[in-house]
C-alpha cells in the first residue's frame, strides 16, 4: 500500500492544521501562563466536534464520521504540531474506541454522541506506576451486591481532572501482570470515593492521579464482558500509540522547521549559519530521518485501519512507528536546541516547549525502549 495520504486524508490534515495553526503555540502559552484550571479550551474542543474532528472515529450512527486510524493519526500530527492541548487522543481515540467496541447500546448512546459533538470528555485510567505497563494492573473490582466496589490507584490518567468519565481499568480474577482477568468499569468522576488529583506535566498538557477507595458502581458500569477486556484494550492501545507517534512527528518536524527558518536568518562571521556545511550535513541527516519516521507512522496505521491484518502484524508495526517517531523527534529537539545555541532553552523560543512536548509523548503509551524490548521478546506481545 502508498505510504502516502488519499486526497481526502490530505484534505483532512490540511483542515486540522489550518485550524490549529490559527492559533499556534501561542493557545499553550496563554494556558500555561494564566494557570488555567482546565488547561484546555472547551471551546476548541466545541469546534472540533463541529469540524467532525472529534467523533473521527465514531460510527455515523452516533455522529460521527466513520473514518479509520490514519484520519486519527494526521489530526493528531497537526496537534503535535501546533502543541495543541486537547483531549482528543484520551477522549477520541482512547476512550471512544473501547466505547465502540465494548459498550452496550445504552453506553454507546450515552457518550459517543457528546464527545462526536465536541462536548464531552473522557480519559482512561490504565497506568498504575512510574513507566507504561498495560498488564501490571492491581486495581481490584470485586463483586458488591448487583454492582461492584473497586480499590486502587491510577497515574498519569489523560485530562482525568475534566472528564465527565472514566473508564477505569480493573482485575477481576488473577494475579498482577497476567494478561486475563482485566476489566473495564465506566466511573462518574463525582462518586463517592474517587479522589482526583490535577498533575502539572513538564509540556503543560494534562494529566492527573486517581485514588479510588471503596468505589461502589451499579453492573451497568462494566464496559463489556467480565474479565475478558485484555485483548481490545490491546488493540485500542495500538490505535492510542499510533497516534502518539504521529504527534511525535508533527512536533518534530515542527521543531527542525523552527531550525531551519533560524539557520537561514541568524547571522555569524558576516554569513547565514546555514551555509556552514557541518550544519547542512546535520540538517539533511535530520529530515531524511523525519521522513523515515513519518513513513514508519504511516504504514503502521494502514496496518491498523487494513481488513486482515493480523493484530499481532499491527503491533508490531505500531511499535516500530513508536520506537522509531520517538528516537528521531528526540534527535530533532536535540538539534533544535543546539542549532539555536544558548537562546533554545529559553522561554522565548519555541523549540524548548517542543523538547518538552517531545519527553512527555515519549512517554506517553509507552517509550522507545518499552517497544524495543516489545519487538526483541516474543512475549511482547
């Protein structure tokens, strides 16, 4: 298959980034610097439903458009790109994709047409420690009367302080790190026993702790069957890293194309820095890596999006666009940073909040050496 967009798919990013870039880096900055207690617009969120943006995913039965991965994935580059905080990866591709595959008739009606519209948030409460481990889950749900009681902990939750639910994972049956025995629960943020704690990231996007101590929900509340989430919370994951490894490369290519405008009008010794040929080299070395990385997101969200297509043959895809758009948009904030010299770090460049962008998505489902290790063992998968 071309790696390269339809003209739809063209069509789309062009929309996503003209709208983004309306704004610029200028939207983070003024987030950041008034404290917003959000720490995103709700009325960017608003547009995106009204642009079809949010409900990208979400079959046209509950307002959505119906398109696939790939749609996702340049959205989410044009968010890479601008540093746009948005609930879109937690709300539209995360929480909507476990939603539309697992959710009864009612849970689909309930929250696939709000966050379609742009109106509702939702954030996955998964990660439990300091690193991504989608298996090492302690959370317990255990049986309460018709419902369940749920204990435990959850980190590094996505807008989890502006959701209006949360899909909480959590054991059913098993031991920690077993990949069965996982189930999901839809919470209202306001029950009794949910403590939710804001956590400002060093990118200033948003994330927050979760503390659940005696949580009782209704039977309604499982989002699916009981014990048996495993393999699509797997497969939604995928589509989450897909899409964090597309904004990895929107924010690298964003951060070099910084670089290069600042190679061709900083001046040293009476001539551009830009015709020095070390730089030149190192310029030309990082965008054929950029290209190899946005090759690598591409196919693997084909991959996703592909009838057929085995879901271990799309993991791995999806780990070696995630490996690879991690280690080449850390090497462009790097020559970013270094190309600018001194003045990089500072707060009035642009290319010091791209590094931290950069660090945060890395991160963000799982870092470069998280897929390695995925790749190198067979039961990475």
């Amino acid at each position: 298959m071309p790696l390269i967009l339809t003209d739809e798919q063209q069509m789309l990013a062009e929309a996503a980034d003209g709208l983004l870039g309306e704004q610029g880096v200028g939207a983070l900055r003024s987030l950041r610097d008034a404290r917003d207690p959000d720490g995103l617009s709700r009325d960017l969120w608003r547009t995106f439903g009204e642009m079809g943006l949010a409900g990208v995913m979400i079959d046209e039965a509950h307002g959505g458009s119906g398109l696939g991965a790939v749609e996702a994935g340049v959205i989410a580059e044009a968010l890479g790109k601008h540093l746009t905080p948005s609930p879109f990866l937690g709300s539209s591709v995360l929480g909507a994709g476990l939603i539309g595959d697992l959710g009864s008739a009612e849970q689909k009606d309930r929250w696939l047409p709000g966050v379609a519209e742009g109106e509702a948030i939702l954030a996955l409460a998964l990660e439990e420690g300091g690193r991504h481990a989608p298996h090492r889950i302690a959370a317990r749900a255990e049986r309460d009367g018709n419902g369940f009681r749920l204990n435990g902990s959850k980190a590094f939750v996505l807008d989890g302080h502006v959701a209006d639910a949360l899909i909480v994972a959590a054991r059913t049956s098993g031991k920690v790190g077993d990949r069965e025995g996982v189930s999901l629960f839809l919470v209202d943020p306001g029950t009794a026993g949910v403590a939710i704690e804001r956590t400002a990231m060093v990118d200033a996007h948003n994330a927050a702790r979760i503390k659940l101590d005696d949580v009782r929900v209704d039977a309604d509340a499982l989002l699916g069957e009981l014990d048996g989430a495993g393999p699509t919370l797997d497969r939604v994951l995928d589509l989450g890293r897909g899409c964090a490894a597309a904004s990895l490369v929107g924010a690298g290519a964003q951060a070099f194309d910084l670089t290069l405008e600042y190679l061709r009008t900083r001046s040293q010794f009476g001539r551009a820095i830009g015709e020095f040929q070390a730089l030149q080299h190192r310029a030309a070395h990082l965008f054929t890596e950029l290209e190899i990385a946005r090759a690598a997101v591409l196919g693997a969200l084909q991959a996703l999006d592909r009838p057929g297509v085995a879901p271990a043959q799309a993991a791995r895809a999806v780990a070696v666009a995630k490996a690879k758009a991690g280690q080449v948009a850390e090497l462009a904030v790097q020559e970013a940073v270094q190309m600018h010299g001194g003045v990089g770090m500072t707060d009035e460049f642009d290319v010091g909040l791209y590094m931290k962008r950069v660090r945060v998505l890395n991160e963000t489902l799982g870092d470069v050496g998280h897929h390695q290790e995925a790749l190198a063992t067979a039961d990475g998968w």
